[in-house]
C-alpha cells in the first residue's frame, strides 16, 4: 500500500493524510478521499450490481484501476445517539436485503450440512464446559475468574440445551425444503461500517457475499450486542422483512450459542473475558425470550 500511496499523493496532492484504522484519509483541494487495500472481492462489480437493484447506499468508488488498493470519496458523518445510527442502519440493511433476495436451490444434504456443523459445535462447547467445570471444581481456593465462571455457569448449560433442542426443530421444518431465501450480506455489519450524513452509508464492503439474510443479523448483534437495545432493532428489521419461521429460529439458536472461553495467565483480563461471556447469555436471554412466551401463548 505504501508504494501506491507516495503515487497517490502526486496525483490528489493532499494537504494532509490522516491514518484512520486499515483506510487513509486525504484530504485535498479537490475534496477529501479514502483509500483502502482491496481484498479478495470486485467492489466495482458489487456497487454495479446493487446500482441495478437501486441500492446505492454506499460512497462513491472514484478510482479502482490500481492493484492493490481503491479510492472512495470521503463522507463526514453526523453525530447521533447509537439506537438512532442502529434504526437508521437496520432499515438500510432491510433494504439490500429486500433488493437482492432470490430463493436457492438446495438439497437435503445442505441442511443436513448446516444442522450437523452446529450440533458439532454446540457438543464440543459442552465438552469444554464440563472439563472447565470438573478442573475448577477441584481447586481449594478459586480465582475471581474460576469462581465467576462456576456461579454463572448453570447458565452456559441451559443455553446449550436450548439452542440443541432448538437446532432439532429447525431440521424438523427444513429438512424437506427445496428452496432457500438468500440474499447479497455485507458480513462486517457493525455501528462503524455506517455513516448517516445527507444520506446514508455502508462501508467496508470487501468481505460481502451471498448468504441468508439473517448473518447480517447475527454479525450485527454478536458485535453490539452491549451498545445497543438489540430487541428495538430486530423488532424493525422484521417489519420491513418478512423472516420466515426456520430463520427466525436459526437466528434465535446462533446468537445463543455461548461464546469458547480460554484462561490466560493475566486475571484482570480472565476476570473481563468471563464477565463479558457471561453478560452476553444473559442479554441474548433477555432478547430470545418475548419471542417463545408469544409463541407459547398462541
């Protein structure tokens, strides 16, 4: 990137550069400019493609001739209040999503595919669990993070139990499907990926693909899961997309898994690692469950 920006820098001529992140700022007496790496993606095809779907919720690409890196214009966002950036964000990601749907062709092998994979992993966290607990248990006088661990764990356990029980039900209701809804996901969805200026802005679109809509749902939660009322957000993506049972329910059991935790030998940090896995179950709970008290209502 270094070569290709002191090339840059004699075509805008800026007046001064600012490193913010992975991306450099110019700013110039033509305007102000991003550059970034490329990845492995064609953001040119992409942006030609949403164009066609009359998505254009992103910055302008100005320059995409060089090998290893983009140029984008620069737009300043407006500060706001993270719920208000999170309603705004969601309803433009219902947006693509709704743009870009189409139904897939699969098989029964590829639910089969997905249901074993997760079922895979929620035995290996149980495993891991149980051998966490049976190793601490033994201990005579436990470190804050042992002990926070074991008085919480009970929860891990029961959220474990509901996403197995709920991974059942939700081979139960695909496994005779044909079709499946994707759509085009940005898969880095987070507060900082969005700028609302006099319009609004998704970037950092290098990792996008085609998948099931609900992964930007899930990447969106797991990363600000803590910032936000999650249960506002969802409640207004799912007025402007319509999810169907199965993938409400995979949405439901994916968040829920817990998160792997490792111990170090720095307690301060271990201390931050179970409180934040532990705070994580209890926010998901607090999330999930309006949704199966109306269900068990009807």
């Amino acid at each position: 990137m270094n070569k290709s920006l002191e090339v840059l820098k004699k075509i805008y001529k800026p007046y001064r550069y600012t490193i913010l992140g992975k991306a450099i700022l110019l700013n110039t007496t033509l305007g102000d400019f991003i550059v970034k790496e490329k990845g492995n993606k064609n953001v040119n095809d992409l942006y030609a493609y949403l164009k066609s779907r009359s998505f254009t919720s992103f910055p302008n690409l100005i320059e995409e001739s060089r090998s290893n890196v983009n140029v984008y214009e620069y737009v300043e966002g407006v500060p706001m209040p993270n719920e208000q950036k999170a309603l705004d964000l969601v309803e433009v990601i219902a947006n693509l999503h709704n743009k870009t749907t189409f139904y897939k062709t699969v098989t029964v092998d590829d639910f089969k595919s997905i249901y074993d994979n997760i079922k895979s992993n929620l035995l290996y966290l149980e495993n891991d669990y149980n051998r966490l607990y049976e190793e601490i248990k033994k201990e005579t006088y436990m470190s804050p993070s042992h002990y926070s661990l074991i008085r919480n764990i009970y929860k891990v356990f029961a959220a474990l139990q509901f996403a197995s029980h709920e991974l059942d039900e939700w081979y139960s209701i695909v496994k005779e499907q044909t079709k499946k809804r994707v759509s085009l996901i940005h898969n880095k969805l987070s507060l900082e990926h969005f700028i609302k200026s006099d319009d609004n802005y998704l970037i950092s679109w290098e990792d996008y693909r085609t998948d099931t809509p609900i992964m930007d749902l899930i990447t969106f939660y797991q990363k600000e899961f803590f910032t936000i009322h999650f249960d506002v957000v969802l409640s207004k993506y799912m007025e402007k997309v319509s999810l169907s049972e199965d993938e409400k329910k995979l949405f439901f059991i994916l968040i829920s898994i817990p998160k792997k935790i490792e111990f170090s030998n720095d307690e301060f940090k271990d201390c931050k690692t179970v409180r934040e896995a532990m705070d994580y179950l209890f926010i998901t709970e607090e999330l999930v469950r309006p949704y199966y008290s109306i269900q068990e209502k009807n």
